[in-house]
C-alpha cells in the first residue's frame, strides 16, 4: 500500500479525482474503507463520472450513480489526483453499487 493512503490521509482524499493507468477520468473518491482492527484504508469507494460509465459498459439509471470499491494495491500514485495501475476497461468488473 502506498505510504500515501495511511489514516493520516483519509479524510484528505475524499473529492479527489481519480484517473485510469491511461489517464482517463474515472471519477471522484466518495468515501474510504477503513479496517476497523488496524484503522488502515483498505479501498477507495469512487463514484464514477458519467463519461466513464459507458466505457465500463454499464446501464446506469439516469437519477443513479455507479460506484467502484478500488482496493489500496491497485492505486499508483496520490498527488492532487489519485492516479491507479489499472486502466478504465479493467475496472468494469469492480462496480459495485448503484444509488
């Protein structure tokens, strides 16, 4: 895990942009997973753009929001965007939830 997404950073990253390995937009980070025993983030939630729900090949109702469950390993780097290893058709398998 990137020594970037310790507790400390949490509540930092939530609104932050995240992008694909190829620099597409993928959304914004809504909320992070915490394990409770060791209060380490353990996964991005992010609610994805709507530019990117058709590339992750998804039928979103128009009043809904799809969202991923990104784990920590995945991300690559955290500056003032949180950029990942995988590209966006990768995630297409990671949606979780729509609101």
């Amino acid at each position: 895990m990137p020594r970037d997404l310790e507790r400390s950073w949490c509540s930092q990253l939530r609104g932050r942009f995240v992008v694909g390995a190829r620099g597409r937009e993928i959304g914004v980070v809504d909320d992070i997973e915490i394990d409770p025993a060791s209060w380490v983030a353990t996964a991005l939630i992010v609610r994805v753009d709507a530019s990117a729900v058709s590339a992750l090949g998804l039928e979103v109702p128009f009043w809904s929001r799809a969202r991923l469950r990104v784990p920590v390993d995945h991300v690559d780097e955290v500056t003032d965007i949180i950029a990942l290893r995988m590209s966006v058709d990768e995630l297409s398998t990671w949606v979780f939830d729509t609101e």
